[in-house]
C-alpha cells in the first residue's frame, strides 16, 4: 500500500494542529505550518460535506495568498457527528465536560475532510471513522478534563494522546479520528499519480 511519504517528503500543512503536524513528521516528511485564517462557518448540515466544504475553502484562502507556490499543501477540516448533531471544538471546560458526558458508553462519527495541492493538481475528499467509546464515570472525565487536552479538539479528545484511555475501539483510518485521513489521501495519489 502506497504511504504519502512515497510521494514527497516535504509539505506545508495549513492547519495549527499539532497533531496533524506529527502524523506528517511520523513518515519522516519535513512540516511548514502555514495556517490559513478563512471563514469556518457554514450552513451544512452533512457533516461529510461540510468537512469537504471547510478544507476546500482553506485551500482556496491558501492559494489567494500563494498564487506562486510550487510545493506541496495539505488543508484539513474535523468534526464529529453524534446522533444527528455536529460537535466541534470546546469554547472551555465545561463544555468539554458536557461533550464527553454526552458520549460516554456510546459512538460517535469523526469526519476529516481535506484537500491537496501537488503537481499543479487539487485532490480532494473527506473520510469517517466510528468510534465508540467507554463507560466514563464523573472520576475519569474529571481527570481526562485536568490534562487539558480537550483545549482545541473536536470533541473535546485526543486519541494520540491520553483520549485512548477513553475509547473501547475505532472502526477505520485512526488518523482520520486526529484530523488527517492517510490512507484514503495516500489512496487517491496512488491512483492518480506516479512519483
């Protein structure tokens, strides 16, 4: 199976996130962060179109700004669907609290779109993964809470992080779940370009 590294080892990644910045840097690549600053917010209610949507128009923003650029950027979106609602990022901590009350003992759908400029070409999609959760009592949320790592996650988790101690099983990409979908990204230029 083809990995992204097998296609080029230096990208700029146009996202703050941390995590997507070492998936990326965990195939060996050399990571720009160059975050774009556009207009999130949308009337979508499909959350695979309005992740699609969001990274899309990163990318749009991205290129406004670097008509010239001849390498290679990566733009992301993620949000997370629980029983028809859209969840995103926490605005503080009990919120955070509120989100993972909610999810306990249940599933939840992570989507991850993203869009690709490489070799003069935009490549484009979104993908999902399930992910179900364990019983969390008012002790574990509590602890999970005080290592802040809900601060600017869909979700209020990070699976790379202490967040797996929270999840019974993911069904798909783990990396679609950070915010990055390798596999379905690696996928796509597999099929449509040779290095």
């Amino acid at each position: 199976m083809a990995r992204l590294n097998d296609f080029f080892t230096s990208v700029v990644l146009a996202s703050k996130s941390v995590a997507r910045k070492k998936l990326l840097e965990d195939l060996g690549m050399h990571v720009t962060i160059a975050a774009t600053h556009c207009d999130e917010s949308h009337q979508e209610s499909d959350p695979a179109k309005a992740v699609h949507l969001l990274a899309k128009r990163k990318m749009a923003e991205y290129m406004k700004e670097h008509r010239q650029y001849e390498g290679v950027v990566i733009t992301c979106d993620t949000l997370v669907s629980y029983e028809g609602m859209l969840i995103g990022k926490p605005d503080n901590r009990d919120e955070a609290k509120a989100q993972l009350d909610l999810f306990s003992n249940k599933t939840q759908v992570v989507h991850s779109g993203w869009a690709l400029w490489y070799q003069d070409r935009i490549y484009d999609g979104s993908d999902k993964a399930i992910v179900h959760f364990k019983l969390l009592d008012e002790t574990t949320i509590e602890q999970y809470l005080n290592l802040e790592e809900w601060k600017g996650a869909a979700g209020s988790y990070r699976i790379q992080e202490r967040g797996k101690e929270l999840i019974q099983n993911v069904q798909g990409d783990i990396a679609t779940v950070i915010g990055l979908p390798l596999l379905q990204i690696s996928e796509i230029l597999a099929s449509n370009c040779a290095r």
